[in-house]
C-alpha cells in the first residue's frame, strides 16, 4: 500500500463549501503521479520519453463524506488487480480524522505510444507494481 | 434526452495532448448544470436558496476514445433511474464525427440542508426530470 | 471587438461562494480560443500543425466584483495593441447585468516551434487580428 | 520569505506540455494557503468561522520559463507592501534548477464579511504576517 499526505485546496471546492466531486479524481490522480514517481515512471518520462502510454480505460468514485477547505487529508492506494497489458488501482482517501470520505477505483491500460493498441505491460513497472503493494 | 453542445477547452486537456480524465467529470457537470438550469433549479438556487441540496454518491466513466483541443463535442443526458430520494444519470460524451468517446453514470441523493439527511426529492424537482427525459 | 458568452460553472466557484480568482484566466483564454477559432486558428491547429505558438509572456487582473454559480456572463475581447512578434489583448468580464466584474490583460508572444526563439506573427494571424478588432 | 515546495501535477499542463498559464495562479495561491495556515489563519477559519475575509483586488503574473509535468518546484513568498487595509504579496516559482520560471503578484484587501466593505487588517494576522517574512 502506497500513502500520499495532501491538503485540501481552495481551488478544489466549489460554491457548496466541499470538494468538487469531479476533483477527487485529481487527488488520487495526484497520489498515483507520486507514486508512479517513486517507482521510478514519473509522468515526464512516460509522456515526453517512454515508447508506451499508461490510459485509463474506467475510473468510479463511492462518496460517503466531504471535505473542507485548509483538511489534511491521506490517500491510500492498493493494487487490486493486474494483468497482462492492465492493472486496476483502488484508492481510499481519509480526512484529518481517519474516516474515508470517498473509495475510488482506476484500470489503467497499457498502451503503444505509436500504433496507440494496446500491449503488455512494461515487464519493469509490472515487477515495481507488484513490489511496492 | 437533454443534449449539450460544448467545445473543448485547452486547460481541459494535459500533456497528453488530449482531456484528462478527471476533466470528464467536470464537461458532464457541466452539461447536467444546464440541465438543471433548463428546469428551473440552477446551482445558485439550489446553494444560495434552496433548503435541499443534490449530492453525488457516486460518478463513474468508460473510456473509449480521447478529445483534442477545439474539438466540438456534445454531451448527451438521460435519466436512467429515478426513486424517492435519489436518480441517476447517464450521460454520452460524442466527438465531432458522432462518435461515443466517453460514458459516464452519477448517481444523486437529495438532502436536507439543515440535518445533512437523505430526503424524499422535491416534487417539483421529480416531476420536471420526468418529463424532461 | 469579439464577444463571448457563457455560464459560470459550480467548479469554477470556491468555498467563499464565488468563481475563484484564478478560474478568470481559464474564462478570459476560453474566450481567447474561441475568438482565435473565429479567425482559423484554433488550438489543435496551432499545437498540433502550426509551426509557431504564441505564448503568454505577462497576464493580468483587476476585480471589481465577483460571480455566482449559473451567472450568465459576457467576456469581451479587445486587441489593446500589436506588433510584430507581440499582440496584446484586453479582456472585460460583464455580469448578467452588463457590469464589469474583471478586467483583464493578456500578452502573447509568437515563438518558432523548433527553436522556441521570438519570431514574427504570421501574416495571416496579424491580418485577422487586426480586422476583427 | 515563505517557502513552499510541491510538484508539478499533470492536469496543471495543457497540451502544448507545459503548465497552462493560468494554473500558476493555482499554484501560488496552494502557497499562499499554506503560509497563511502556518500563521494561524487556515482558509477553512477564514471562510467558515472568520468575520473577515481577504478578497484580491489585482493579480499578475510575468512568464519567463516553462514547467512540465512531474517537475520538483519551490515557491517564495514575500510580503512586498502591507497598508491599513490590504498587503500585496510577491510570489517567485523555481524550477528544479532554481531557476525562476514565473513571479506573480497579488494584492490582498480585508473585508466585512456581513457589509462586504473594506475593513482593517485584524490586527493578529497584520503582526503575523509582517514577522513571517
């Protein structure tokens, strides 16, 4: 299991004084660039140097509480699944407290970056996944 | 079916050169804004004067295709379900050519403002997503 | 003078309730793409064919009111000066009532793709600039 | 001087690659918020609890680099002026090399949250701010 500490910002509230749904996506995202980082595939390397894409082909968000402007909050991400050319990432973000206010899922697609079908996943990133969860 | 016409914009789209994911979530906001806006129950009424909001309990999306930057775009809106206190909407995000490049489904709970509770949906809410759709 | 309308958009606002002070640079470049679209040079023609781009090199905004979700509002754009390699765009943010709520300015600077030295406007975009404001 | 470090997000880049520049008004403010939470005055406080708020009245920003997605950045914060009712921060982004790539500026005024007119600084957050930097 993966952690990321965060805060939540200013910008990722709207008019109803919580987060955004749709910004939950970002937060998580903003975990798995970390930890896609610290495997060593960061997102400048995969968009600007790698020979393969890593797409979203699905993503899903279960919210259960909110979040408030200036809250430390934590994400959790778990490996939940992972094949051949895709993997699947569940993610469970916790505010100050502990409590999980959203659980998120994400499959994630490897692609060519030429022909843009699909391929095996990286045989490196694949031994890191398994590895680092 | 409600339809919405839009085109993409280039803080929607990252260094993939197409629209992020998370972003998705944001076009089909949009469009169920609209929506709502086209029934009378725009977001600066349901914040500001309404005694009930809608939250989002859940939001999913199934990727198919990508957008660019400038790519005209329409955003498609049915209402798959609707019970006492909750509906859900699905929506179909088509490129220029007509072509589904995204789905997505969120489902709605409306609360009372005041205890935080689940509530029945106003009636008058109900009866316009009716007939609307 | 090129004007553009649109809706202000429940992400585009905080938690004070109002469209965040940054989200005016998205609207004002939303207006920009729109208008730069009007004269045949949209976004996914100038990022991914064009052998230029026109950077930003200085923005800036003066407010003097604020925005709610839903607000019907009016950007106009005005080309406040231009020169060879440079233009400068003036941008004025009007309420459903047709008041000023921002003010903006925008500096763009072309640049050669491959060198990503200063370069001169294109014919074509300097003539279309210049006509249509 | 504030100094806050963070990272470079992919939804913060557009499709030419870069950052959008309108996202380093994001950016500056996430620091801002954390230096105003390292004095005390949390946004959450501000927003929820406060009987003030700080609007900002003019905001610019001059761009002399780029950032790309996963690039480690350092923002400096430095209070350049503060009167009776307002102060004006200076912000400078580095890039991984310490070079500057953006220096914005915002100008801060202390309002009545129930008449919305100018106010003083409250005298705690006036002190705090001018010993922090």
């Amino acid at each position: 299991m993966y952690t990321w500490d965060t805060t939540v910002k200013l910008h990722q509230t709207d008019a109803a004084g919580i987060v955004f749904y749709g910004n939950y996506f970002r937060i998580v995202h903003d975990a798995y660039e970390a930890f896609m980082g610290s495997l060593g595939f960061d997102f400048n390397y995969i968009i600007n140097e790698a020979d393969f894409l890593v797409l979203i082909a699905h993503a899903e968000a279960d919210y259960s509480g909110s979040l408030r402007p200036s809250e430390k909050i934590r994400v959790q991400i778990a490996l939940d699944k992972i094949g051949t050319t895709s993997f699947v990432l569940g993610y469970d973000v916790l505010n100050t407290a502990g409590d999980s206010v959203c659980r998120l899922k994400t499959v994630h697609v490897a692609t060519d970056k030429k022909s843009g079908r699909k391929r095996p996943l990286p045989e490196k990133l694949r031994a890191k996944l398994v590895a680092a969860t």
